[in-house]
C-alpha cells in the first residue's frame, strides 16, 4: 500500500492516487468519487452536485443516520425539510440506545411518511467512517492522529511504548466504523423490504453534523457563531464554526484527549453515577454545592484548583485537560472513565463514591462533600466554555460583529452553561439557539442537511421552534390500545368531545393539585418532555416536586422543569424579555422574586433556577390553551412538566403509555389524545414490570444475585399470573430433521436494560442453549408479537451469536443459524410442546436383546430374552477417553454373549443392542442416535480443544456402527433418563386408560421426564444436572427447564454437605437418612424436603396445564429411604394444595432400569427414534 499524497482541490480535499487494493469506492458505497486518477469525498465537491437532469429524477430524500456509540437516531428529510424524526430508544425501550443502525426508528418513519426505502435517495452518516479506515493511499488519518498523541505522550513521560497504558478508543472506533459494515446494513435492510435499492451513502464529520443541527434551525440571518462541545466525535471534542451567508465554515477544532464531555463524564462516574446517562442528575446536583461553612469553603477553593488543574484554559479560546485523568493510566478497577491518576489526585481531597446507584443527600454532613466537588466541576465547565465564545466573539477577527450564537453536542445541554452565556453579557437570550436534539440523536438531523445542501442544492434555513417531529397516533390506534388492555369504555375510560373539553377537565384536575399524565400529537425528538409525552403538576402546589420526584423515583432533590405561555414567560422569569422564546428546555433562568411565592414548584431548590419551556399559541394551540385556563384558576399559567416515564424512555405510543400509567400510584389520569383514563388498576399491562410488584421484585432481586435458573423460572413463573394478555418472548428450536420446540416467557419492562436486563438475557441465553443442546437446534427463531419482535430478536441475538462456540462444550460440528420469529411464522411453524417419539410395538419384544446403561461410575447391562430381564452385569466405567468408553461397551457386549453361550445357548443372533448415556443425546429420525454431550465423563478425557474434544466424541459415536457391522443387529443410542421412562412406560401402557396421562419423572445422574398418554411415549425434556456447566459470563447456570427435579438430582448426588455443625463426607444421602437421631439425618432430611416442594410445584404446574394423573418417580436418585420419603413429603404439600395428582414409586429395578429401558427402546423402534407415530 503506497503512502498517501495529499493535495488540495480548491477548498477540499483530494487523497492522492488510486493503487492496488480494496478502494472504498469498491465496496459498493458512493461515498468517495474517482476523479481521473483521484478518489474525492463525494459530498465535498462541486464535481458530486447532482445535475439537473437527474435531479429532477429524484425525491431529495435524504435519511440522516446517527449511530456513534449512544443516542443513536434516524431522520428523514425532503429538499431540506425535515419529515420525521426518532431515536432508536423510543422503539427498543433501551436508555440511551447505541446501536450503530436504528433499524427500528427507520422502519417508524417509513411507516410515518408513508415512503418506501426506495424513495430515499440518499443515506447520511453522522460520523466519518474515512478516519478510520486505510485508504489505497495510505493509513488511516485517525490512527496517524493517535499514532502521533500516543509517542508525544511516551516521549514526555520518557516511558517504554510498551508500558503505555490507555483507553481502547481507537482500538473500538477501527473495529465498529468500517464501511463494509454500512454495506451490510444497507444489504439488510433492502432485503427485509424486498427491494433492491441502495441508496447512495455520505459520511459526516461528527461534529460538522452537529454544527449543522444548530446552525441550520437555528433561524438566524445574520453572522453567528456556531459551537459544538461534547465528548468526542471522530477525533474531535470541540469545534468552532462561523455560520454566514447560510454556509457554515470551519474555525478552530479541539482533539481528543481534550474533552470536556469527558472530563464531566468521569466525575459522574466518580460521584457513583452511571456515565453517559447520569450528568444531567450532576448538574442538579452541583447548586447543592455551594459552600456553607468555612470548612466548605476550603474544601470548596481546593476543589476549584484540582478542577483547574484537570481543565486548564490555553490562549486563543482553547482548554486542555490532562490526559491521564481521562486517557491514558490505568483502568482496571472497573471503572471505565476514572483513571488511578485521577483516584490517587482527587482522592486526597475527596473519596471516590462507592459505585452506582449510590443515593446521595447533598443535606447529609457525610455527603457534602460530593455536592461540593460537583459544584466545583459545574465551575470550572461554565469557565471553560465562556472562556472560549468570550475570545471568539470578543477577539477573533473572523468573528467579529456576530452577536448570535447556536450549540450544539451533548455538554451543550447544560442550562447552567447556557445562562452563564447570556449571565456573562456574550448572548442575548433572544439570540441563543440549542439544539434540542443536541446530544448525539441530532447528528441524524445535521448529517441530512449537510447532505441536502451539499448535494441537492436545498440552502433550506428556518426556524426551529418544536421537536415534535416524531410519529403521530390515531384514535383508531389510541382506542385498539384500551381495548387491548382490558379497558371499556365508560366505565375505564371516557372519549372526551373536542379540545375544549380536554383543556377544560386537565385544568380542573391540576387546579385541585391532581397528577396527569399527558400524551398528544407527535413525539418530541430529543431528551426533554415538551409537553407531547408529559407529567404535569401544579406549579402553585407546594409538595408537586416532591410528587414529581416519587413518581420519577428520583432522589428528592431533583428540581423539575415548567411549560408557561410564552407571551406570560417575561413577567415571572428574570432576563427573559418580552416576545422571547426558550422553547426547548435548554437554559436556566431566575424565577423574579415577586413571583416566588406563586412558582412554588418547577424552580430548582438550592438556587431558584427554572428550566422553563416557552408555550406559544401558534405552535401547540392545545398545550397552550390548557396553560391559559390553568392561569385562570390558579394565577399562574403555566404546569410542572416532568417526562413520561420511569427509568425508561419516553413513552412512545399508546401501549407504552398505559404500560407506565399502570404502575404510577400517584398519577391520577392519563389523557390519551381523545380519552381520558382514570381507572389506572384495571389496565391490564400488555409489557409487565417486576419491580413494581413487592413479590416479583424480590424473586427478581434474588435471581439477579444467584444467577441460578431455578431462581429465573420462580420470577417467571409468578409473573405469569400478572397478565394474560402480556407479550411473549418465543423461541422456537428446528432440528435438523424439521421437528421444533417452543419456548416463551412473559415480555417485562426489565427485559429491555440495566443491570436486570443483563441478568435476565444471561438467563435466557443458558435456557435457550440448553434447549438447542438438548435437542440438536439446526435453527433458533426469535421474537416477539407486534413492535418488539425485532427489538427481542436483536437483543438475544447479540447472545445467542456465541451459540456456534459449543464445540468447546462437547460434539457440536455444524454453525446453529439464527433467525427472527416472523422468519418461522412465514414457514408455516407448527409449534409443539412436546416431542412424540414412538408406540412400543409388542411384537418387536421377541428374541435377546442387550441393553448398557453408561453411569458415571458403573456401567450396567441387562440382557431381555423375549422382553424380560434374563441376566444383569455391572462394570466400572472408564474415563480415559472416548475411545476407552467404546472399547469398554464392546468388550462388555462380547463377554455377555461368551456368557449367554456358557449358558447353553448357542449361536444367539440378537435383535436388537440399546445404549443408554448420561448426557445429551439426539434422536434424529431413521438414525440411531447421537451423543452430543457427556458432562460426567468428558472432563476427565484430558484433550482441551474443541477438536479434540469433537475426536472423543466421534470415537464414542463410533459405536453404533461398531457393533452393527459386527453383530448385524439394530443399534439404537438413547439419553439415560429416556430409558428409565421408556421401562417404566412399558409398564404401564397395558393399565392405562385411553385418555390417562402418566408422567414419569426420572432422577437420576440424568433428569427428564417421559408422559404417556393414548398408548403413545412422549418424550418432554431429558437433561442433566451436570449439564448446568455452561458458563454465561460472569455466572454458571443450572438447567431445570424441566422443572425442580435439574435441582434435585444435585442435591441427591453431593458426596459432602454442611450443616450448622458438621461437614461430614458420606458416600451418599441414603446413608444419612439411614442414621437417624444424628444431625446427618437431620441435614439430609431437609434437603429432600425441599425438593419435595420443588417437586410439587412442577407437578402443579403441569397439572394446570391440563391432563396430568399420575406421576411416577423412576432413577437410580430414588432408591431405598430417599425415594419413600420423597414421595410421602410430595404427596403431602399436593394434598395441602388440592392437587389431585398421585406421586408413587416406579415398580421398575432402579437399578438396571435404565438398560432394561435402552433395550426395550431399541427392540420397539427398530426405525429410528424420533419417528413421530410410527410404528
């Protein structure tokens, strides 16, 4: 690859010339042009402008995309104007959603608009893919940039490069920003909408996108300085623009690792908050701060000088801050934005918090000193910032006469900031435009325009005055949302006559210091409420933000916001003047004193601040009028205004917003457009919350911490009852042979993220691996009803990816592919709870047979002459390797027929050979069978890779072929719990009724379950509880899909247990129930009382289900005292129940009945297993 040449073309920027290797140009994107022999960025020259001609034959679609590392967004725009706009968070329920592609939001606005993906004409990145990867000419520009950050940093510290420790930033931008990654997107989503379009495709400058969002809706005709602050973007963190003669031109930009988006990040996360979603509680925080006493007035001037060590201020407007605060140094005490640089700094003046979630009193003598330091970091953030507009207003000659300004990135968002601007006499308010959008979500917003100026020609400017640019819903669709949770109409809910009657009944209700919830019109884009998704609360009532924050569950300081008239704004908010707009929510300002007694809420507690949005008529007719009539019953026209939700997103739609009203006991109505809801306890929740419910937010809280799947089946199986019309997460396994299993559990609220959310996906990761292994899942569908089932589908599939690493557990060859639900309702799946297997066939029972029960220690064999026990024989079993267990089963088949020849009986030709194993075992039609996993045996085989493992695993399997060829006989492979249900149905299948249903529970070293029913064998679930052994990251998980016995097998097979006073070793827990009156007995008694009660819930559960009689209790678990005693207990708490389910023991030998078993299976199904109704 030859070096880059590097020349100007006009005021752009030309890469020199095009050599060998994959040019980007070659990827199937249009982001960069071949020019004769050079590669230009498209969207950069003139030469790119679409002619007339083909202009004219397009739509001037633009769909800006942002998917940087958070907030990721989509927005669609025509000929400059913004259509629609969505944040991805809105559609998965994910806080803060970073998905690189908001698939989710872009399928909204589609549907929105009404346009197809083939009207857009063009896709807009906002983040410049081209930094980060290497051109036909040379490196990548943003890796030469760190390359060059990286040795200034080694040669001024005199370090080895190799002792260099720092952040992986560039590591992670190089492995996400790949174009070939934009192309698989495009791919994708051209071929879910069955189309072959493909767009063109520009990258933006992260923060060339930004100063676009502000700049262009700013409004502004006149010279304007445009700033962008955040935490990084490209390589940037900050940049300075000049906007003029509506073009935008580059002034100044700041590198990482000088980042005041950074710098506010780590201190969040030192104060014990969550980074990247918690600086906004920071900011509330810091006017707490202040200092009270002398001793806080030290603490309060060191902190200031720690600050301005950490963000120094440089001549020209510029900051730096100190890298090995935020960069470079170590961080590996799990925090991932607090360096030990800054820990071993600042601790000496103030401790790191404890860690998240900690809830901090800023009235708390202890806590002081948190609210402190985040006062100090507000400072120094404000210096910073004025420090840089002051010189390029004041100073720079480029600048000078611009007397606007417009923000934008995610620091831009603090409205202490914004009101120092205009407290400093920099800005007028009037003259001050933010984003609302301005964190990362309006990138999408800037990239289109960039794009539709740049290529289109639309130099569109205007005056952005409302983010309500989301979806719209109908009343059709607010009123299937009612009926969907169980609403009736008049009873629940009311359909209010006009807008005059929804003003006329909020009003009242508010008046009387009554909480409503408020959900109108279109969704607002960006992170603040502005009255389309709201909470309201009299702003004259003294305790509404105090309510406000119970609602919220925030910690009680939080201050709230306001929405006033905007004509009424000026008379009670300091250096707001008359016919001044603050729209947004964007800047802090004094309620005047005069008026203090009147805006008792919706100001902030420590300083008397409001983070006001101005209503005006013109833009919102229905909010505003419903201000007025507040002013004139309570004086004061204007409402408390917090967003609608908990913990969560905005809510999006009309499910969603009765899904949060349900479980908000202190708001009074949710108004829906139209309807007016009071009756919140009868919503019948489609999406359920666990932590709203005492009982399931314990359960919940307990599997969390243990990790255990006993523990998530109890969560799931309490929330069953909390809806019926709740969504489902299904899964649906296809073998390879066409048979499918499915699995579901109830859609909850914690499913979509934070730390229950990660617990929860590691839970359903391990049942769903355990189904596949168990059954041999060629194919894994997943998804949900409606709206979440992509969402559900992309949330496991991140986990469920790592699915083709089983080879390293045991014989899994070929890849498990994984598709979305919709892909199996499409082929017509018939879904099954049960796997058919077949019908024993008498007649089949005739002549010998042998049957070989592989245990992990002793290995049994039976030999049936005409279908009874005629001979048993017992030997260790090996654990060399597989091939040993193959040698080992050989030799035992031969010395059985040496000894069935010493007999008498001479020349036995056998019919049929069964083999039984503890572990996993498919049974794929026409085949003998296939053992995917022996967990007892294979960690003793010594090989360590997946290949070798899968050359055990082979040799193992090996042995059905083995002794075909040398005996000529049917060989068939079967699970060992399998087999002890089959002795045990071959039993019983004379006795039963047509329609009795027995199931036999078979405890084991395996564990599963058999139901006959009809004359037929079913075979539900077979698993082992040493299967528990896949790890899921940072938890094991034990697999009890088939109810409490994946439990009691573990228990039963302990060789040592504690007790308050002894840890005694005994060979088995038949022994300690046989010594009574000892603390050993005691022990042992207890534990299979407990599983006793495990039992029985299964056993209800099943029985709810429908069908089940009997249950028989089968397995070498069950001999002698325990099996009785397990009975008897069971029998007990069914009864106490009302189950009428009988418990008994099985009359088969518990010892050999797992190979009188394999031998029946064997001799009764000579076509295969699995073959559904043969025979």
């Amino acid at each position: 690859m030859s070096n880059a040449l590097r020349f100007l073309w006009g005021k752009r920027l030309v890469i020199g010339r095009v050599g060998d290797g994959p040019a980007l140009e070659e990827l199937g994107l249009v982001d960069r042009v071949r020019i004769g022999r050079f590669c230009v960025s498209g969207y950069c020259l003139d030469a790119w402008r679409i002619g007339r001609e083909e202009l004219a034959a397009t739509s001037g679609v633009v769909l800006g995309v942002s998917g940087s590392w958070h907030d990721s967004a989509a927005v669609l725009m025509r000929n400059g104007r913004v259509l629609a706009a969505l944040e991805e968070e809105r559609m998965t329920r994910v806080k803060h959603d970073g998905s690189q592609f908001p698939v989710n939001a872009i399928l909204r606005l589609l549907s929105v608009t009404g346009l197809r993906w083939s009207d857009i004409d063009h896709v807009a990145v906002g983040w410049d893919y081209n930094q980060f990867v290497e051109t036909p000419h040379g490196g990548a520009p943003a890796v030469r940039m760190f390359e060059r950050l990286h040795a200034d940093y080694v040669r001024a510290r005199r370090l080895r490069a190799c002792d260099m420790q720092r952040r992986d930033v560039l590591e992670r931008n190089c492995a996400r920003f790949q174009p070939s990654a934009v192309k698989g997107f495009l791919e994708a989503m051209a071929r879910d909408l069955r189309t072959a379009h493909m767009p063109r495709v520009s990258f933006v400058r992260h923060h060339w996108a930004h100063a676009a969002s502000a700049w262009y809706a700013s409004g502004f005709d006149e010279p304007s300085l445009v700033v962008t602050i955040d935490g990084y973007g490209d390589t940037e963190t900050t940049t300075v623009w000049l906007g003029k003669d509506n073009e935008l031109r580059l002034l100044e930009s700041i590198p990482l690792p000088h980042s005041l988006g950074w710098v506010y990040s780590s201190i969040t996360e030192y104060l014990g908050f969550q980074p990247l979603n918690s600086e906004g509680e920071v900011m509330g925080l810091a006017p707490y701060g202040v200092p009270r006493t002398p001793d806080e007035a030290e603490l309060g001037r060191d902190l200031r000088a720690f600050m301005g060590e950490f963000v120094q201020l440089a001549p020209r407007g510029l900051f730096r801050v100190n890298p090995e605060y935020v960069y470079f140094g170590e961080f590996s005490h799990g925090r991932k934005r607090v360096s030990q640089a800054l820990i071993d700094r600042l601790g000496r003046l103030v401790p790191p918090a404890l860690g998240p979630g900690r809830k901090l009193d800023p009235d708390l003598p202890a806590h002081r000193k948190y609210a402190i330091l985040a006062w100090a970091l507000q400072q120094r953030t404000e210096e910073a910032i004025v420090h840089l507009v002051r010189h390029f207003l004041r100073h720079d000659g480029r600048v000078l006469g611009a007397r606007a300004v417009a923000l934008a990135g995610g620091v831009a968002l603090n409205i202490d900031v914004n009101r120092r601007l205009i407290a400093e006499g920099l800005v007028a308010p009037e003259r001050l435009f933010v984003q609302p959008a301005a964190g990362d979500a309006g990138v999408a917003m800037g990239a289109a325009m960039v794009v539709s100026r740049e290529v289109y020609g639309a130099n569109r400017s205007y005056q952005m005055r409302s983010a309500d640019l989301g979806p719209e819903y109908p009343d059709s669709e607010i009123q299937a949302a009612l009926e969907s949770h169980r609403l009736r109409s008049g009873d629940d809910y009311e359909l209010l006559a006009n807008n005059e009657a929804i003003i006329s009944r909020v009003a009242d209700m508010l008046s009387r210091n009554r909480v409503v919830a408020w959900f109108q019109g279109r969704s607002e884009f960006g992170p603040r409420a502005l009255g389309k998704r709201s909470i309201l609360l009299n702003p004259t009532d003294p305790h509404a933000n105090e309510i406000a924050n119970v609602v919220k569950r925030r910690d009680y300081w939080r201050p709230s916001a306001i929405s006033i008239k905007a004509e009424d704004a000026s008379r009670f908010l300091e250096g707001l003047r008359a016919g001044t707009e603050a729209p947004f929510m964007n800047v802090a300002f004094s309620v005047k004193s005069e008026k203090s007694d009147a805006v008792i809420s919706g100001r902030h507690p420590a300083d008397g601040s409001s983070r006001p949005q101005t209503v005006a008529r013109d833009q919102d007719p229905l909010f505003w009028g419903l201000l007025d009539r507040v002013g004139a019953l309570t004086g004061v026209p204007a409402v408390v205004n917090t967003s609608f939700n908990r913990e969560e997103p905005l809510v999006e739609s009309p499910e969603e917003a009765l899904n949060t009203f349900k479980y908000m006991k202190e708001v009074d109505a949710l108004v829906l457009g139209r309807y007016l809801v009071t009756k919140r306890e009868k919503i019948v929740p489609t999406v359920l919350s666990l932590r709203e419910d005492p009982k399931t937010r314990s359960l919940l809280e307990a599997a969390v911490r243990s990790g255990c799947v006993n523990a998530w089946d109890t969560v799931f199986a309490a929330t069953e009852k909390g809806s019926p019309s709740a969504r489902r997460i299904n899964v649906v396994l296809r073998d390879r042979w066409g048979y499918q299993r499915h699995r579901d559990w109830p859609l909850v609220k914690e499913f979509f993220g934070g730390e229950n959310g990660a617990a929860m996906l590691r839970y359903l990761r391990a049942a769903i691996y355990n189904e596949a292994i168990a059954h041999g899942a060629a194919e894994i569908f997943v998804g949900s009803q409606g709206k979440y089932d992509r969402v559900v589908f992309d949330a496991l599939l991140l986990s469920l990816r790592d699915f083709g690493r089983l080879a390293e557990f045991a014989n899994f060859g070929d890849a498990v592919r994984i598709s979305r639900l919709s892909d199996a309702s499409e082929a017509r799946v018939q879904f099954s709870p049960e796997f058919e297997v077949f019908r024993p066939a008498k007649r089949s029972c005739f002549g010998w047979a042998i049957g070989v029960d592989v245990g992990a220690s002793v290995t049994k064999l039976a030999v049936l002459r005409d279908g009874k026990i005629w001979r048993t024989f017992t030997n260790a079993t090996p654990h060399l390797s597989g091939q040993a267990l193959h040698e080992h089963i050989t030799s035992m088949v031969e010395d059985t027929l040496a000894q069935i020849g010493a007999a008498g009986f001479s020349n036995v030709m056998l019919t049929a050979i069964g083999l039984a194993f503890p572990g996993i075992v498919t049974m794929p039609r026409g085949r003998c069978g296939e053992i995917r996993w022996l967990p007892n045996l294979q960690p003793r085989w010594g090989g360590s890779s997946p290949e070798e493992r899968r050359s055990e695993y082979l040799a193992v399997n090996r042995i059905a072929a083995s002794l075909t060829e040398k005996y000529g006989t049917t060989v068939r492979i079967l699970n060992d719990a399998k087999a002890f249900g089959v002795a045990e149905a071959a039993q019983r299948l004379n006795n039963e009724s047509p329609n009795a249903r027995t199931t036999v529970v078979v405890l084991g070293t395996g564990v599963g379950d058999v139901t006959i029913e009809s004359g037929a064998i079913y075979f539900a679930r077979a698993h082992q509880t040493s299967q528990a052994v896949i790890d899921t990251s940072s938890r094991s998980y034990a697999d009890s899909s088939s109810g409490a016995p994946g439990s009691l097998s573990g228990y039963l097979s302990q060789a040592r247990w504690e007790s308050a006073a002894h840890a005694v070793a005994v060979p088995s827990i038949e022994t300690a129930l046989a010594a009574e009156d000892t603390p050993l007995h005691n022990v042992a008694v207890e534990l299979v009382s407990q599983q006793a009660g495990h039992l029985a819930r299964w056993i209800t559960n099943r029985y709810r289900r429908g069908g089940l009689t009997f249950v028989v209790l089968s397995g070498g678990r069950v001999a002698g005292h325990t099996g009785t005693r397990l009975v008897a207990e069971t029998r007990r708490i069914l009864s106490d129940s009302g189950v009428p389910v009988e418990v008994a023991l099985s009359s088969v030998d518990l010892v050999y009945g797992g190979a009188f078993g394999a031998a029946l299976f064997a001799l009764s199904c000579p076509m295969g297993a699995n073959a559904a109704k043969a025979a």
